[in-house]
C-alpha cells in the first residue's frame, strides 16, 4: 500500500511525469495503431453485413467507439479536476486541460457518424431524441469547459473554474447511459453490456471491441503526449526543463 | 470477405457516402489530433532550446563588458 501511495505521490510532481510518461507512451501508440488497423480492415472488409442495414452497419465502428470516448474522457476529466482540487495537484490540471479538447473531438465524431448513419437507417439525420440531445448537451460541456478555462485572467482561476464544471457536468453521463431505457424514442439501447453477450455473432462485435479497446489506447497516448508539451509550457523557468532545453546544468 | 471486389468494396452496397463520410471524418480528425500534437511538442521545444542560447549568449557579452553593461 506504501508502495502504492509513493507512486500516486511521485505521479503528481511533474518532473517525474515527464520522465515515465515518455517511456509509458510510445508502448500506447504501438497499441492503438495496431488495434485501430486491425479493427478497420476487420469492420471494413471483413465483418459480415448486417441483414436489415446492409454496409451502413459499418458506421458502427467509428460511431461506438467515439461515443464511449466522449463519455469515458468527459469523467477522466472530472476525476482529475477532483484531484485537483482536492491535493492540489497540477499535473492533474493539466491532464484535464488537455483532455477537453479530445473529448470534445471525440463528442463531434459520435454525433457527426451517427447523423450519417441515420438517413440511411432512420430517415433522418436528427430528431431531438433522448440520446442525441444528451450528446449535444455532452459537446456544449466540453466547449463550455475549454471556454471557461480560457475565461480567467488568472490561470489557477480558469484551471478551478473548468473543474467545478466539468464536476458538475458529469452528472450528464448517466443520464447520457440511461436515456436509450428512460426514453427509448429513436436511439438503440446499448450495443455492449457487461452482464449479457452481444446480440450480434462474433465476426461483427470482435471487431468493435478492438476498436474500443484501439480507442482508448490512442486517448491514453495523445492525452501523454499533450500533458507533457503542457509540463514544458507551464515549467518552462524549472531547472529541468531549462536543462532539457539545452540551458546550464 | 463481405465483398466479391474491390468496386464492390468501394460501393458499400450503395451505401458508401454514409460509410465513407463517417470513417473519412473520423480518420481525418483523428489524424489532425496526432499531427497537431507533435506539432505543438516541436514549437514549444524549439522556443526552449532558443531562448536557451539566446540567454546563453547575453550571458557571454555581459560578462565581456563586465560591469560597463549599465553605461551603455
């Protein structure tokens, strides 16, 4: 448990994040481009189509895997400002700040594919839908939480201000998780769940958990990658960076 | 295989500008993330190894000129 703690404490000074993180990181990338070319080819070319959607079934691949990002990234978020606020830990602030834009990409895609996907197979592209509507307000929260964390001309003012909301905002994750069985309108329930098998044989979901899974590498590696330009950023007067930079030791 | 050829590949079963304009955005953006990513790590470590040598060579002239630097 000591051990444990000591980590999670060490976590938390920069320095140390910067020096693990870039050994941590490259082992993510591998990862996701592997999963992700994999997933592809397989959903693409591979996957039997389905017999009421055809090939537009496809979608899925790219749609399922945004959509758990966007919520998966949106309480990662909270989680960090948490800490943040809690220990006062700033490389918590800065994962949660560069975490923002990501999920609001990621919010974009899920919402962007799944209004392709619905003209084919609903014969719309929106419809004010439980589902859809909780993903739009999802997109706001992000832009909200980038905007307000720019709002402050004090940085540790915008950096607690963006916490509280992105802590209060994840209130719209379950109702995010819960709208299909609330007010199953338009929007399919779950794909995947935990307690049951797909509904769907395993040629099709195989291929979208290794989407899933090439997802959460490729959001694991980036969010790295752009903690530790933020770290240079914000450090940028600390002995170490100024050494790393080529500055006296 | 789902598809008998390539041409069939592309079609998609007529359903192709769904299935193209959503895997298009998506592998697009996803790319965007990763090039804007390196970069914004390229620039910033850049503007830090030149102010490094920028200040480096203050250092060196204000100390050939000593203690004339407040006369000029």
């Amino acid at each position: 448990m000591g051990k444990i703690w000591s980590f999670i404490h060490k976590l938390g000074s920069p320095k140390w994040f910067y020096a693990i993180s870039a050994r941590l990181m490259p082992w993510f990338w591998v990862a996701a481009a592997a999963l992700i070319l994999v997933g592809s080819v397989w959903g693409l070319a591979f996957a039997p189509a389905d017999y009421q959607q055809g090939n537009s079934f496809r979608i899925i691949y790219v749609h399922v895997p945004a959509a758990f990002l966007a919520q998966s990234i949106f309480v990662s978020m909270a989680v960090a400002g948490l800490v943040f606020m809690v220990w006062k830990i700033k490389v918590a602030d800065m994962a949660a700040a560069v975490m923002a834009p990501l999920g609001a990409v990621m919010t974009f895609i899920s919402l962007f594919s799944g209004a392709v996907w619905g003209v084919p197979t609903w014969g719309t592209w929106w419809m004010w839908d439980a589902r859809l509507t909780s993903m739009l307000i999802l997109l706001f929260l992000y832009l909200g939480v980038i905007a307000l964390r720019g709002a402050f001309s004090s940085r540790d003012s915008g950096s607690r201000a963006a916490s509280v909301l992105a802590m209060v905002g994840v209130i719209n994750i379950p109702i995010i998780k819960y709208s299909v069985d609330w007010w199953y309108t338009l929007h399919q329930p779950a794909t995947f769940s935990v307690t049951s098998r797909p509904a769907m044989p395993l040629e099709m979901w195989a291929p979208l958990l290794i989407m899933v899974l090439g997802f959460y590498c490729f959001f694991i590696a980036a969010t790295l990658m752009r903690t530790r330009s933020e770290i240079l950023r914000r450090e940028a007067n600390k002995r170490w960076v100024r050494e790393l930079a080529g500055g006296p030791s | 295989m789902a598809f008998d050829s390539f041409q069939d590949f592309l079609a998609m079963g007529g359903h192709a500008p769904y299935v193209w304009a959503s895997w298009g955005v998506t592998g697009a953006l996803l790319a965007g993330i990763v090039l804007h990513a390196r970069a914004e790590r390229r620039q910033l470590l850049r503007r830090l190894q030149r102010r490094e040598r920028r200040q480096a060579t203050t250092d060196r002239t204000s100390h050939q000129t000593g203690g004339q630097r407040h006369e000029a």
